[in-house]
C-alpha cells in the first residue's frame, strides 16, 4: 500500500511535500477557528466590552500573521528594501 502511494506521486519526496502542505493548511485552519474562539470568549467574559474585544481580534490577528508566514513576508520586503544598494552618483565641482 505504502509503495503503491510512493510510487504513485512520484516518490518519497513528493509524498513529503503533500503531506506537509496538508498539515501546513490544517494548522491554519486549527488556529483560525481558535482565534475566532478566543474573540468570542472575550467578549463573552468581559460582557461585550469594546476595548476588550478589540484587543483580542488585534492579538488574534497578529498570531494568524504570524501563522501564515508574516515573518517570511516582512524579511522578504526588509531584504529587497535593503539590499539593493542605491544608484552611486559622482559629482565635480569645476574652479
């Protein structure tokens, strides 16, 4: 069973690569639901105070960043912004 699955993606690193596309998608799902949760207990434990609320959709959203690869996105735009060096310009002053 096990070989026939292997050899039907095309290998082992195939499989791998399915396998941890799927957890990487089921633990977005997990953390969205969660946040969602925790939103809702807030608001329930605070008895619907705004502040509270929106504290905890901010800290939900900022954990729900970071899941979905909000570091990965923040060094890519830093490392663009950064490395390329700017434009080198000469200048002469003439007497």
């Amino acid at each position: 069973m096990i070989n026939e699955i292997i050899l039907a993606n095309g290998g082992f690193l195939d499989l791998i690569t399915v396998k941890s596309e799927e957890v990487k998608s089921a633990i977005e799902s997990v953390t969205f639901v969660v946040v969602i949760l925790m939103v809702v207990i807030t608001a329930v434990k605070t008895k619907l105070s705004i502040a509270a609320i929106l504290m905890s959709a901010i800290v939900g959203g900022i954990v729900l960043w970071l899941v979905n690869g909000g570091i990965n996105v923040t060094s890519d735009l830093a490392r663009d912004e950064f490395g390329s060096a700017p434009a080198i310009v000469n200048t002469q002053t003439v007497l």
